[in-house]
C-alpha cells in the first residue's frame, strides 16, 4: 500500500486526500488492530519508521521507473541489484 499508492496520487488528489498521510493513519490503524491480537507490534511511532518507509518508496518508484524503460541494458540491470541490495540491509 505505502508503496504503491504514488502511482495513484491523483485518485487521492481528486477525492481530497493526502496519500502519504491516509496511508500513515491506516498503517497506525491496523497495527493498533494487530496488536490486540498479536503479541508483536511495529513501533510506529517511532520517526525513523515512516522515515524508513519514504526511502523504500522512493527505491520501488525508481524500481519502476527502470522496469519501464523500453531497453533494458546492463547499466539499468546494475542500478536495480543495487537498489535491491539497499533494500535488503
């Protein structure tokens, strides 16, 4: 959800919305939710979160951007392992 819901930025425009802070409060909402039966859950409220949550969307839209460009060549092959790898530690 965080991190697609760029790619509908004007949806949530049109209806009024802010994406990034309707997908905040669903995000604390369902991890309220969770909490109560789950005996873990995420700290939310720490800023680094959502900090952490904006660096990830910002890599998937490269991501994405990358995957759309029409020749894919080695350089483009080489910034996405990268971006995995980022990603991943």
């Amino acid at each position: 959800m965080y991190l697609n819901d760029f790619q509908r930025l004007d949806f949530y425009s049109a209806i009024g919305l802010d994406a990034r802070q309707f997908d905040i409060q669903v995000i604390r909402k369902t991890n309220e939710s969770a909490g109560r039966v789950f005996p873990v859950a995420l700290n939310t409220d720490n800023p680094k979160f959502f900090q952490l949550m904006d660096i990830c969307s910002a890599k998937n839209r490269r991501l994405i951007e990358l995957n759309s460009q029409p020749n894919s060549n080695l350089v483009n092959l080489f910034e996405k392992g990268m971006i995995y790898s980022e990603l991943v530690w």
